[in-house]
C-alpha cells in the first residue's frame, strides 16, 4: 500500500541526463519476481562525490566507496545497486562480495573496478549472495538506456511503498543543465544520514573538489535534518555523478548550487513521507537558541520522541509532551522563555500556556497531514528546522515482521 502521503500523481518525468544510461533486473537477491539490482553505468569525464554515513559498523560497500572517492575522472564510472541484502556485518565475506561485484561490473563495462561504486540495502548480517548479481550483469548490460532511471528507483526499494525520484533543469549561458536523482528510504532513517541511498546524475562541467565541497555543505540541511525512527543504518550512501556532457562549467554558479540543493531537499523529504506507516509529515522548527548546534539538538529531541510521535499520530496538541523533549535535549534552555507553536496557534508562552489558547484551534492543525510544530527559546539567534512523521501502529508491524 502506497504511503497516503506519497506525492500525488506518482514518480515524476526526469529528464534525460547525458553520460548516464540505466538498468535494472530481477536477480533474486532476496525478493521473488521482482526488480532489485540496478546499474548505472557512467561515460568517461565523470566526477563522483558523495557523503556517507558515520555509523561505527558501516557495511563493506559504504567503505568500499569512500576509499574510491576523488579517482581520476577520464575513466569511465558504473553504481550497482542491490536491495534485499545490506551486505553489512558480514566480515571477509562482505569483502570479498563487493571485490567480486566490481569486478564483474569492470570486466563487463570495461572500466577498472577502482571507478565502481556499489551499494547494498536490506537485511544486516546475512551474506550477500554475489553470485547472483553477478551472473544478472550480462542482461544488465543489454538493458542499458538512458531513459530507465525509474526502473532504477524501483530496483533499490526495500521496505519503501514507492519510487523516489526528483530533477530541476536550468538555463545557464543558453544552455541546458539537467540534475536528475533517485532515492530509497522508509525506516531506520536518522543522521548520519539515514537507511537512504540517494543517487544524483548531472551532466554539469564540475571539478571533483567543487562538487564534493558542495554535496558535503548541502547534506546537512537536506539528509541530515530528516528522521523517522532515531535509528541510524549501516549502509547510507549519497553519490553524485556529473558527466561533464552539457560542457557547461558549473564550479562557483549559485543557480546550479540552489538547482542541486532543491534536488536533495525533494528527496530528502520524500523519504520521510515514506517513513514506515507514516500517515502525518511533521516539520520542527527552532528559533531562539544559544547557538546552532543547540537548535539542532532541541529540534531532533522533539522528532524523535516517541512521546511527541505517538501524539502526532493520536492527532492530540499535547504541548507538554514538547516540553519534555526541550527539556531532555541537553542544549541550553530556560522554561521561563519557551514558547510553542502547534502550526500558527501559540501555545505557550513564556513558559507557560498562553493565556488566549484554545486547544480546539490546535487539534484542528493536529487532523492535517502537513504537521508543523515551532519552538523559540528566547536565548539568542540559534536556528533549526528538523523533518519527520509521527509514530503509528504499522510502524510496529513493518519492522516486527521485517525478516519473516
């Protein structure tokens, strides 16, 4: 069943993003009579970036991408995607499937193995079958076009209830620049960055320097401000590739910057829409804190609570359950300055509740789908604005039944 708050009228027409072709097969990874490999195979001159999570257990694909970052850019690139297995907590075993899958991808592209960059997504400590994307390259091979990215986003789909795709096309000097990006994502989503794979085609002139600078600074208000569950993966990969094909520099153009952060932003919040038996898409607002850090801290408190969640779901204004995650956030604080906000209704003021309250006006903010919860911590400038959804009983069922 499709998430209700899934955008409307389903995966969107992207456009053609030259240097890019894509393919995607059925290769029995884990799931039956479904596509969940994908290959991207990327034309000589592309630069990859990309940001990673920091998990302490990242799974062998993540490190595999990060040492092969910044390689030389006249070779050709391909990702190769899986679903149904995160190859993670796997040991030598991990390993050695990703060697194997980068081998068999550059023996049949042609491209050496240090410029493929694979992911895996699913379940944690079981082998990868590697065989069986392997044995699947030859039809991945003779699948390949470049309008089949939305094949592709259906390939990396584990617990997701649909495809998450996104571009922006500019107009920079007279010519055109497409960014066009795919994304998986439902549960166990949280910095850094979440159980997310995300990955962005440009045909945009972009040093790798450049482009990594700008991924890394975008990243922050896109990926790492969304949460569904606190839980942060094994697994998550954010790569951009820009061909290079447009010929248009794009290094230093704002418009370019803004189209990219638009791009990940869409995808971002996308994830959280499909967050596992979401029905609410909650928006926390901080304003007022010391610094910045602490507007991050006082906003993730807030998203994820399972106390705040659960009453997002329930659709009930109950304020204090905020006051709480403010409270607990450890970022400075003052109740005599705290005020809140359930979409525009005032709430508290002051540290205490307004005195033109009227909680029938909040609940009604409560019945939406589009939940905005604000803060002010009257202290100093400090701001953070944090996505998620609330906490509901499917929630329990999908990730109870996640193996069986």
């Amino acid at each position: 069943m499709v998430s209700p708050l899934a955008p409307k009228g389903g995966f969107p027409s992207l456009p053609i993003v030259e240097g890019v072709r894509f393919a995607a097969v059925a290769a029995g990874v884990r799931y039956k009579d479904r596509v969940d490999v994908m290959l991207a195979e990327l034309a000589p001159g592309t630069v990859v970036a990309g940001t990673f999570t920091r998990s302490k257990t990242r799974a062998a694909p993540v490190l595999d991408c990060q040492a092969k970052l910044g390689g030389p850019s006249h070779e050709g690139a391909a990702f190769l995607v899986n679903a149904g297995n995160a190859n993670a907590f796997t040991g030598l075993a991990g390993i050695e499937a990703v060697s194997a899958i980068a081998r068999g991808v550059s023996d049949t592209l042609g491209i050496p193995a240090t410029r493929v960059f694979t992911s895996s997504t699913g379940v944690i400590g079981e082998p990868l079958p590697h065989d069986r994307v392997t044995t699947a390259l030859a039809d991945l091979k003779a699948a390949l076009d470049h309008g089949k990215i939305e094949p592709a986003a259906n390939a990396i789909m584990t617990t997701d209830t649909f495809a998450k795709g996104s571009a922006r096309t500019l107009d920079i000097d007279g010519k055109k620049v497409n960014i066009a990006g795919i994304a998986k994502g439902s549960g166990m989503i949280a910095p850094d960055m979440a159980t997310m794979l995300v990955y962005i085609f440009t045909d945009a002139k972009i040093a790798f320097e450049d482009l990594q600078s700008l991924v890394s600074q975008q990243c922050d208000a896109t990926f790492n401000s969304i949460t569904v569950d606190s839980d942060t993966s094994t697994s998550d990969t954010l790569l951009v590739a820009a061909t290079g094909a447009s010929g248009v520099d794009c290094a230093g153009n704002e418009p370019f910057a803004g189209a990219l952060f638009e791009v990940m932003d869409d995808l971002a919040k996308q994830v959280v829409r499909d967050g596992e038996g979401a029905k609410k898409f909650v928006t926390i607002n901080v304003r007022g804190a010391k610094n910045q850090d602490d507007a991050r801290k006082v906003a993730f408190s807030i998203a994820n609570s399972p106390l705040v969640k659960t009453a997002v779901a329930g659709e009930d204004p109950n304020w204090g359950r905020v006051v709480m995650a403010v409270g607990k956030s450890g970022a400075e604080a003052d109740r005599d300055r705290l005020s809140i906000w359930f979409g525009n209704v005032l709430v508290a003021k002051d540290g205490q509740v307004a005195p033109e309250y009227q909680e029938a006006e909040a609940a009604d903010h409560m019945k939406g789908e589009n939940v905005t919860i604000s803060v002010d911590l009257g202290l100093s400038d400090g701001t953070a604005t944090v996505y998620t959804c609330d906490l509901t009983a499917e929630y329990i069922a999908i990730n109870a039944d996640y193996r069986s």
